[in-house]
C-alpha cells in the first residue's frame, strides 16, 4: 500500500513537471537548484512518502522570494537532519 501511495505521489510530480511546473501554473521560478518538484521527487525516493514530503514541505516554505536574480544551489540531505531542543 505505501509503495503504491508514494508511487502516486511521484507520479504526481512529474505530471506536475512536464506541464510546465512552477513557471507555467504559479508564474514564477524557483529559487533554488534542484527545483522544488525535483528536490521533493529526489527527497521522496531517498527517505520515503512521509519523511521526503516533509522535506519538501519544508524546502517549499523557504522558496519565497518572487523576485530571486540568483539561484541558491540546495540539494537533498544525505542524512535526515537531526532536531535539537
């Protein structure tokens, strides 16, 4: 079942993709490289649905400056980050 989920869910993403992504549905691009579609697809692959998701959530929240000139090279962590209290 969550082969199944996360197999929709990066499907999802590449629709997503090849319709334009964030240029063509929110009239902007993305901040950083990777894209966020893509950082989201690669963080899902590497640490599954639930933990990769919120990789993206989190990633997406950063991309906020609509007039960003230059690009911030960001990839997907090789380990899960670590919370401290």
């Amino acid at each position: 079942m969550k082969s199944l989920l996360k197999n929709s869910v990066l499907k999802a993403i590449r629709y997503y993709q090849n319709t334009g992504g964030s240029k063509q549905h929110f009239a902007t691009s993305c901040n950083f490289t990777p894209s966020c579609s893509h950082y989201t697809y690669q963080a899902i692959e590497h640490f599954g649905l639930w933990q990769g998701t919120r990789l993206g959530i989190n990633r997406i929240r950063r991309c906020n400056e609509s007039d960003c000139i230059i690009t911030t090279d960001d990839p997907v962590p090789l380990f899960l980050p670590v919370k401290t209290r």
